[in-house]
C-alpha cells in the first residue's frame, strides 16, 4: 500500500498532510460541489483586490482567509514579491501552510464527470500521482506504469524502474480550454471534450506549460520553486505567472531528480475569460516566451544547488544576468525571487518545527 493511503474505506486520504489553495476575488459559491471531495480538508483562501470586500465562505468548511492587509501584515516589507490583483496571490497560500502537500484550483472550476458520468474525484487522482514514482529518464510507452492495469514495456531498463519522487501533480480540463488570447480569438467557441485516461511522467530535460487552475505538489519537496511571479498590478505582464513557475520547477525537479506528471485529473473549467483582456495581459509575455524558453532549456544549476532554495537563487542570479537584457522587469522579476525565497525561509525555518504566524485579521 502507498504512503499515505487509507486503509479504512471512507477515510479521506492524507486529510491532515494537505492544504486546499484558492485564490479568489468572489463569494466561493463553487465549493457547494466540491464539498463531498473538499470538506475532510483544510482549506488557504487568498483574497485578491480590495481587502475590505467581504468574502462569502459555505458552512461547513474548515478555512483560513488571508487578504492583502494579512499579507502586508505577515511578511512586511517583504510583502513586493506577492502580486496584488493576479491569481498569482495564491502562492502567499503555498508560503503560509504547513501540509506536506498541497492543491490549488481556480473558483470557476467545477466537478467534471468521467465517460461513464462518474464524477472525478480530482483530489484524489492527484493524490494517487503524487504518491506513486514518475519515471523521467526514460519515457514508457504505456504512460505511467505505477496505474492499475499497466506496468513497464519490453525494453525497458530494469534499474530504472525504482522511479523517482513524484514533486508535481499536473491536471487538466474539460470544457474552456487553457488558451492563449490569440488562440481564443481565433477559436471562440472551441471546447475540449477529449477524455484521455491517461498519466505520463514529463521526461527529463523537457518543458511544460503548466497550469495552475487544478494543480497539485509535493511541498515539502518542491515548495520554494512554486513562486507564481511579480504579475498583474504595476507590472507588464499578466497570466504568465503559472507558466513561469512551472519551468523554474521542471528545471529544478530535473537537477534535483524530481517528477512531474501531467494528464489525470480533470476538472471543469466552467468559465472563459475575455481574450482582449487577457491579449493586454499576455501582450509582453507572447514576445518574452521566445526567448523565456531557450532560456530555460539551456538552464544549468551547479553541484552546489544542493535545496530548492539554494537552486532558485542561482535561477534567480542566471534570470537577472541573461533576461535582464530583454526588458528591466526580468531584474524586477529577480530581486522578487531572492525575496520570496527569504519570506519562505523566515515563515519555514528548516530544522526545529516551524511556529506558524498569526493568522488572518478576523
């Protein structure tokens, strides 16, 4: 039996090693589905914009709230690295947990049902992922091997079979897709319907766009990387911050000798955002990611790089040394990641059991 499996029928799993992260700006009238899925669990809400709206929660739900004058509060001058008026607030979520693991989802995504018309238990597929060893050096053809019903091929290198540490549990969707503005305005009214019931372990040394809308990951393991950006207000781009988290994560997951998968779970996404809106958003980024991805695949972190935090330092130095060229935001973006590696590191001191902070204003 994996870690952290249940062996008591009904008893949810790792329901107290993991953190639910919403970010939000809205009542969280979308939890009422969730609830038979999300209620054994913890939940972080990040509320972006104005601190002073009231945020609506469901009865029922065992939750924190935090808004920006908490974050203010809690991390101080430190608070420049978490944006302001971008989901990328959410990581303020990752910082201030204590879980070993942790799940984030956007409020506009919903239960999604399998072919069957089974609802999907999203949190639980993650937490399968997450449990069982991804296989990045060497790709199996029969996608995960650690599913029910599928093993290694002929062919394949007994000592590379042990796997490695799952870090990163990428899911999908069903319904809107995660488009790009141009990809949007071209395709108004495209909606993935594709079910493919498949995991796969992201080889080594590839990228990935990741999506933060339903994502999952070891924090213990991987926590200081999933640093969303500087996004959003006061800044010159915007819905990137996901994307940028997830290529500093594949490069350190990859020198460190982590996993990431991608495939199941779904969720449904129930809401498209405005393509002109998001075009102002993106505009920088669809020019920056030319050379964002070369930079990342070129990317090489010393023997040094022994921690996550000690890896995403030296990422950060290699950001302002070879991007700062590109536009001075990249030298922003730098000085952010020594910054939230530093907030990271005074709320999760390593060694002795860290004292969690005062909670939200209430």
């Amino acid at each position: 039996m994996a870690e952290g499996y249940s062996s008591i029928p009904n008893t949810p799993l790792l329901k107290d090693e993991l953190d639910i992260v919403i970010p939000t700006i809205r009542n969280l009238d979308f939890l009422e589905m969730w609830r038979p899925f999300f209620q054994p669990y913890h939940l972080i809400i990040v509320q972006d914009g104005d601190p002073s709206k009231t945020i609506k929660v469901p009865e029922g739900f065992d939750y924190e709230l935090y808004n920006r004058n908490d974050i203010n509060r809690i991390l101080g001058p430190k608070a420049s690295c978490i944006s302001f008026k971008d989901s990328a607030c959410r990581c303020f979520g990752y910082m201030i947990s204590k879980k070993k693991y942790i799940y984030t989802i956007d409020d506009d995504c919903f239960v999604a049902k399998d072919p069957s018309g089974k609802q999907i238990n999203a949190l639980e597929q993650h937490i399968k992922n997450l449990l069982t060893p991804s296989t990045p050096f060497f790709f199996n053809t029969l996608y995960d091997p650690f599913r029910d019903g599928a093993d290694f091929v002929r062919g394949y290198p007994f000592s590379l079979r042990e796997g490695v540490t799952t870090a990163v549990s990428h899911g999908l969707w069903l319904n809107i897709p995660d488009y790009d503005a141009p990809t949007q305005l071209v395709k108004p009214h495209e909606r993935n319907t594709r079910y493919v019931d498949a995991v796969l372990t992201v080889p080594k040394g590839t990228l990935f766009p990741m999506c933060g809308m339903n994502l999952a990951f070891n924090r213990e393991l991987i926590g200081p990387a999933m640093y969303f950006g500087l996004m959003g207000d006061g800044q010159p781009i915007g819905r990137y911050d996901d994307m940028w988290a997830g290529w500093c994560t594949k490069v350190i997951c990859d020198h460190l000798g982590l996993g990431v998968k991608t495939g199941l779970p779904y969720i449904w996404h129930s809401k498209a955002s405005n393509p002109f809106a998001n075009l102002k958003k993106e505009y920088n980024g669809i020019f920056w990611q030319e050379e964002l991805i070369p930079f990342f695949q070129s990317a090489v972190l010393s023997k040094d790089c022994t921690t996550v935090q000690k890896c995403y330092i030296e990422l950060s130095k290699q950001v302002r040394e070879k991007l700062g060229k590109i536009d001075p935001y990249f030298n922003k973006l730098a000085d952010a990641m020594v910054t939230w590696i530093e907030a990271w590191d005074e709320l999760n001191p390593s060694g002795a059991a860290a004292e969690k902070p005062n909670g939200p204003a209430k």
